[in-house]
C-alpha cells in the first residue's frame, strides 16, 4: 500500500510539477554560465583591452562616475585585480527603487561603459527561474507555483528512490548501468530511473537550497540549525542572493536612514585593507557608507572556487583604523553554508567541477518529465489492455453505422481483438455473439465475428447455450456481408472448430463472406496483419496501434518448491516469481484473482549446446549483436541444418508461450504458480514446465506478461465460492481463496482430486488454515489412488447435490479449474446432473459458472 501510495503521488506530481521543473531546470541551466557568457559577448564593457594606462585611485574613479551622472552617489564600487576586466559601480537607487543602476566603468579614466550584452535576457530567465516571471514578481503567485514544485522535486527524488530500490541492493549495475538495447516502455522506464538514480544527489541539492527562497520559515529554520541563530550576519545569504552573478557585496548593506553626506574618502581605508590583504585578491566590492565613516570591504580569495569565498574588512575612513575582519577561513562551517547558499545551489560551492554538474543536471530535467508523460501514457495503455472489459451487451459507437462486431471470448482474447476491431473501425456496434439474433443480424449491413474455440473444439462457456439452441437452425442473414477471425490452439485436433461452426451458419442463412475465415494460433502475427489489412480494406484506419498484446517484462525466479516429493504422478513445484526492474511500480493493479501469466520459455541449455555440435556452429558467433547460442535459446531449434550462422537464424521461429493459472494475489507482491513437470514420449522435458522446473536457475529472468481472463474472474457481489479442480488446477483456485482470505470472506468450497493423500496432498496446512479460520466451511479431498478412497473429484459432486443447489439458489458461483481430458468433462456432467442443463447455462451466461481448463 506505501509503494502504492506514493507510486500514485509521483506520478501524479509529475504530470503536473513536472513540466514547471523542466522550464526551471532549463532556464538554471542557462544561468549556470551566465558571467562567463557576458564576459565573452561583451569585450570592451566587461573586458578590457590591455594597455599602458594604470588605474585611477579608487576615489578619482568613484568621482567620475557619479559626475557622468550629474552627482547621483555612488554606494558600492567593485574593484578588479585583473587588468583587463572592468570595475563596477552602482549608484545609489532613485526614490521608489529597490536597487539603483549597476554599469561597468573604464578604471583607467573612469569612463561609464555601460550594460553588458545579454543582461535583459538573462534577467528574464532568471524571472521565469524564480517565478515564471509571472504578474507579481517575488511577491506573485508565480513564486508559489516554483516553491510547491521544487517541494515535488524532493519527493520525486525521495520517493523515486524507494520506489526504485533493486533487489539487490550491493549490486551496483543494477543501480547504474543503463541498458539502450531495451526498447519502447522499458527503454523509457530505464533512462527515468538510472539516470536519476545518477543525479539524485544534485537534484536533492538544488531543490534543498532552491528552497532558501521560498520561504521564510525554511530560511530561518536552516539558519538555527546551522548556526544556531536566525539573525542574518552582516554579508548574508539573505543579502547577497539576489541576482546570480553579482560579485560580493553586491546588495544593499549600507544603512539606509540618516542624511546622505559627501562621498567619503577611501584613501586611508584602501591603504588599510591592502595591508590587510597581503596575500592578494581577485576582487573586492567596497560599500561606501550614506553616512558615518564605516566602509565594508569584502574581498574575494585569490582562485576562489566561488563569490562567497571572501575575507569582509569593517574600516573608518576617516582614520584607516581596521574596525573589524571576517576572515573566510576562521569562520564556522555553519556560517559558510548559509553564506553560500546561492553558490551550493548552482554548484560553485564545489568549483568548476560542481557547476558543470549542476549544468547537466538541470539540463536533463526536461528527460524526465518527457519519459514520466511517455510511462504514464504506456501504462494507461498497458492498463487497459489488461484491465477487465464489460462483458454486457453494449454499443461503442452509434449504432446506424450498419457494421457490427461480436466476439466470443474465453480468457478474454477474442474479446480484445474484438474491441480494437471496432476501435479501428470507427462507429461499429460491439456486442458478445451470445446477444446476437435475426433483429440484430438485419439492423448491420456488414458483420465481423471474432470467435475462439475452447477445448476440443467447444465454444467458450458463455456462448455453449447460444451455440447448442439459436445456431441449431440458419440466421435470416440474407444480405449480410461477414467474416470472421476464429482463434485457437493448434495443440487441439479441433483447431479453430467454433469459429468455423459461426462461419458455416452464417453462410447458410444467406450471408455472403467479404474474405475466408482467418485462423489465429496464439500468438499468430501473421494472421492478426492479415486480418488488419481486410480491415484496412473496409475502411478502417492503416495507421493504427498494431493489434499485438503487451510486451513481456523481465521477472525473477525467486523460489521452486517442490511440492509432492516421491509422487507417482509428474512433480509439481510452487513456483515464486518477483518483478524486474522494468516493470512498473503499480503492477499489481494490472491484475486479479483468476488471470493468467504468459511465460515465454527458452529451450534446454543442453538441447542448444547438442544442435550446435550436431551442426558444427560456434554458439559464441555474435549475429545482429548477439551471440549465435542466445538466438537459439529462445527459437524452435531447426531440423535442417544451415551453412552459417546468420542464415541459421534468418530461419529461426520464435517459441510459442505458455500459459498458467495464477495461484498468488496482488498483495502478495509477486507471481506464484503450481506447474507439474511434464516429459515428452521421448523422454525429454516439456518446453514450459522443463524451462521453469528444472532449466532456469534461481534467480534466472523469466520473460512473463499478465493476461487478464474476464472468463474465471469472479464477478461484483458474487455469493459463496464453489471451488473445484484437481493437480495443478489448485493454482487458479488457490488465487481465488486468498483473495477471499484477504478480504475476510468466510464460507466457501474447496472440492480438490488428486492421485495419493500421503504424496499429493499439495498445501495442505494452508488449506488446513482456510479451514480453521472460516475461508473454507468445506474441503473435501478425493484421492484416486488410494484404497481407502479410489474416487476422482466428480465423483464428490453428486453426493453433495442438495447442499450444493441450496447454495447454488442462495446466489453461489462454481468455479471449476484443471485438467480438459477427464476432469473437466466429468466435472461438467457431474455439475448437469446435480443442477440441470437450463440452470448450468444460465449460470455460465450470468458469469456464475467460470472454467480455466487446460
């Protein structure tokens, strides 16, 4: 719940704050330079052409620039130790002004050179940086909107690094190293968090010290903290922060009551400070006091890394007499901090290296607010080709557009494919086939019917009563243009059966096809292209999202129990997987009790290392960037062999997927499922269960995606739980009762078969536990191998009739899970005979009879 918590606060900080960090970060990136930048376009103002001349005394200076502006008085002079770099003035500010004129001046004559080049733009950046240079300035609202985002900007560092945390922590690729081979979402995902995992520290700097101006509170807390006092010290970071660039001393410090007096004489007190300063400087800003005879030196360290690196002098300039030195490097680490604030923030406080780090990091907010909009949006998208659909009759789109789409759908595919049909489409009617009728058929001009096929050659359960009574005679479909996508397993004789059963009664009532019958085998590309170019052909749209499911994401093979030790049936093991890095924080949302893991698996290391001996290949030869064995890893290995390595995989096939019941719930925070290991005739293991229970190593990545299965998801307000499978059926079962134990659901059934009670009886003590604490009020075992008991799980059904009508009455929904040949068909019957044909099928259309069989 915390991850979620602040998974949702992230991303929802980061489509709104995210795009006011991006112009901060820019416009911060802009200033980082912005002195070095105008000393570069501005030669002859801020530079200075070498020449014979020696400066002027500072007062003959301080003199002629306040005559080249009728006698305005000059309260602060900035004096360079470089020859070839102008002096600064500033005059005193006209009544109603903050701050009064700054101009660079030619120390050698005392000439007025003016402003610098560059100095309005970098005024308005600095504005936008500040406060988005909105209506208000540092008093407007603007400031508001930079401070609550530079507040989310610490979240985002905070959060974004719990959230990121690897498995394994000391693992500092994981951390680190950013993989460009990854591509689309994952690749987005990848630059978010490694590169900020790279920056984390800086940005929770400048947003720490970006945070010094916004409020006061926070000012003054930091300098209790640091310095144990609030009060601001003469030469503060209250003082001395406003504009970026200014030398030291560059805000008004000098009293501001009094009445204003002559321009003292800095005579004595400048032959004072430079014997005070013998070590040299770089520069000093001299503030000239209004009134009395105090003038405050402050003087920049010779290769000082930052502005603040400064010694402050306090000298009368009536006497010379030192009235008190601030020496940089006695004061207290309290106190350098809070006077270089602005120098932290923009990196100088670390030096050249420090401000170069800062650039590029403030360069880069805008990658993630880019690549946070691009997860966001791949999210949704991934969400709602995961998420549940409805499954009542509905309408997206008007319905006189005279095209019609109907689906029959199982564990939700056809469904799928069905709805991104009408998508493409634009304006067709959707409905499931079940609702479909002669009124419907004679309201559409054209019809396209995706359909999959269930078992040996069944329709989907939601579609069986359809299936036996309206297609028992011909449509009134004269007229009609139709044609349909029927999907199914190439394993199963039966292949593709129900959607050419919905062909064939179609073409009986009259209806003319537009195209053949597609057939889809799982994971067909070739077949879903061709079906969208058909479409394409109707009108539909040639650029739309491609049609193909979610990518798979990498996850880990955590744990593998082995859960019937020296059974006579196949072993079967509790398999544990936990998410990757690439898989985003809100995972568990994609998902529910009843769905269903996609595991792409990878052929045995021994069957790859035998076919490239067999062949004479070196596994090791690298083709299109990847060695020769790791294409083979995940291919159908050929049964022909190739001169070349490249040809070798010009010819490879992907491996088809495999599909299992969940057995865990989101809250559990990763994957489990029950797999027996299967062997082939030949003895060898099966492709997915050999790669899960014996091939991959612990700790392996498994490819996996969640596939959502609308038809064993329990439906809103569903009364008790009739649970019923045998084997490795448990998995989906099992996801339904934690599901029920987590919500405090008591009262439901759990009928389970297996082979012998005292080797196969698969989680017993957590099914023992659902029985102790009210989960189960019943469990009943059957086990077929056993004297004592010599019964299938069928075979408990008919005894349990009356009580099972009663709560079939009473608003139960019967789930039923496992093996297609033998259980499910007797389940079936079994389930016929106790409740009668007309009941189990209203049961099934109303989503109260859910089977996951395989």
């Amino acid at each position: 719940m915390t991850r979620r918590v602040l998974f949702q606060i992230h991303w929802f900080l980061g489509i709104t704050a995210g795009l006011v960090l991006a112009i901060m970060g820019l416009t911060g990136a802009t200033l980082s330079f912005e002195n070095e930048i105008m000393r570069m376009l501005s030669p002859g103002i801020v530079t200075l052409d070498p020449g014979a001349a020696k400066p002027l005394a500072p007062d003959a200076v301080v003199a002629r620039a306040s005559a080249a502006r009728g006698g305005l008085r000059v309260e602060r002079l900035t004096v360079e130790a470089d020859p070839a770099s102008a002096w600064q003035v500033q005059f005193e500010a006209p009544a109603g002004q903050r701050r009064g004129e700054r101009v660079y001046v030619d120390p050698r004559d005392g000439r007025l050179l003016g402003q610098p080049n560059g100095t309005g733009f970098f005024r308005t950046v600095e504005d936008i940086h500040r406060w988005l240079a909105l209506p208000g300035g540092s008093k407007g609202w603007g400031r508001q909107v930079t401070a609550i985002s530079t507040l989310s900007l610490i979240f985002f560092a905070l959060s974004g690094l719990y959230l990121r945390w690897p498995k394994r922590v000391l693992d500092w690729r994981s951390w680190f190293v950013l993989d460009l081979r990854k591509s689309a979402r994952n690749l987005y995902r990848e630059l978010h968090v490694v590169i900020g995992s790279w920056i984390f520290l800086a940005y929770l700097l400048s947003a720490l010290t970006g945070l010094w101006w916004s409020y006061e509170w926070y000012r003054e807390g930091a300098m209790v903290v640091l310095t144990g006092s609030a009060a601001q010290e003469q030469g503060g970071e209250r003082k001395a922060r406003g504009k970026p660039g200014e030398k030291p001393g560059s805000k008004d410090d000098a009293a501001e009551t009094g009445t204003p007096a002559p321009a003292p004489k800095l005579a004595l007190a400048w032959t004072t400070f430079r014997r005070e300063m013998s070590g040299g400087y770089d520069s000093v800003s001299v503030t000239l006091p209004k009134d009395g005879t105090k003038a405050q030196f402050r003087a920049l360290l010779p290769g000082a890394r930052h502005d603040r690196m400064t010694d402050n002098l306090d000298i009368d300039t009536a006497s010379g007499r030192l009235l008190k030195a601030d020496r940089y490097d006695r004061r207290a680490g309290g106190k350098i901090v809070t006077t270089s604030v602005f120098e932290i923030h923009r990196g100088a406080f670390f030096g050249l290296a420090g401000r170069i780090v800062i650039f590029v990091t403030s360069l880069s907010m805008p990658l993630f607010t880019v690549t946070g909009l691009l997860l966001y949006f791949a999210r949704r998208q991934r969400k709602r080709a995961l998420a549940q659909v409805e499954t009542a009759p509905g309408v997206s789109g008007p319905a006189d557009e005279g095209m019609l789409v109907a689906y029959a759908s199982q564990t939700g595919g056809a469904e799928r494919l069905a709805r991104q049909t009408a998508a493409v489409l634009g304006g067709a009617r959707i409905l499931p086939l079940s609702s479909v009728d002669d009124v419907v058929l004679a309201e559409a001009r054209r019809a396209l019917f995706v359909v999959s096929t269930y078992g040996e050659g069944e329709p989907p359960d939601r579609v069986r009563r359809f299936a036996r009574e309206t297609m028992a005679s011909p449509p009134v479909a004269t007229g009609l243009d139709y044609a349909v996508l029927a999907l199914g397993d190439r394993e199963y004789p039966q292949f593709c059966a129900f959607g050419h059963d919905v062909d064939r009664w179609l073409h009986a009532g009259g209806g003319r096809r537009l195209f053949d019958t597609i057939e889809v085998d799982g994971e067909d590309a070739d077949a879903e292209r061709q079906w969208q170019q058909q479409l394409a052909a109707l009108g539909a749209d040639p650029m739309a999202a491609d049609f193909a499911p979610a990518q798979y994401g990498q996850w880990r093979l955590a744990e593998r129990r082995l859960l019937n030790p020296q059974s006579a049936g196949g072993p079967a093991f509790l398999l544990a997987l936990e998410p990757g890095e690439d898989e985003p924080h809100d995972w568990p949302q994609s998902w529910q009790a009843g769905d269903i893991a996609e595991i792409r698996p990878a052929n045995d290391p021994a069957a790859v290392a035998a076919f490239l001996a067999t062949a004479g290949l070196d596994g090791q030869v690298p083709v299109h960037g990847r060695p020769l064995a790791d294409h083979l890893a995940d291919a159908v290995l050929p049964v022909s062999f190739e001169v070349t390595a490249e040809d070798v995989v010009a010819t490879l096939r992907p491996l088809p997927h495999r599909e299992y019941s969940i057995a865990s719930i989101p809250s559990d925070r990763r994957i489990e499922l029950i797999v027996r290991q299967v062997r082939r005739d030949d003895g060898t293991l099966g492709l997915g269960s050999g790669w899960l229970t014996a091939h991959a190593p612990i700790g392996a990545g498994i490819a996996l995606r969640l596939h959502a299965n609308p038809g064993f998801r329990v439906p809103e307000g569903h009364g008790k739980l009739i649970l019923i499978g045998n084997g490795t059926g448990l998995a989906g079962l099992r996801g339904h009762l934690r599901q029920a134990a987590a919500r405090g659901s008591r009262g439901h059934w759990l009928l389970l078969g297996e082979r012998n009670r005292a080797r196969d009886a698969f989680l017993d003590d957590e099914l023992q536990s659902w029985l102790a604490d009210g989960t189960l009020a019943r469990l009943e075992r059957t086990w077929s191998r056993d004297g004592d008991c010599g019964r299938y799980i069928q075979d408990a059904i008919t005894p349990a009739a009356p009580l099972l009508r009663e709560q079939v009455e009473a608003g139960a929904t019967i789930l039923v899970c496992g093996s297609l040949l033998g259980m499910a068909p007797a389940v079936d019957a079994a389930l016929r005979e106790a409740l009668g044909d007309a009941r189990l099928e209203e049961m099934a259309e109303a989503g109260r009879y859910l089977r996951d069989i395989y």
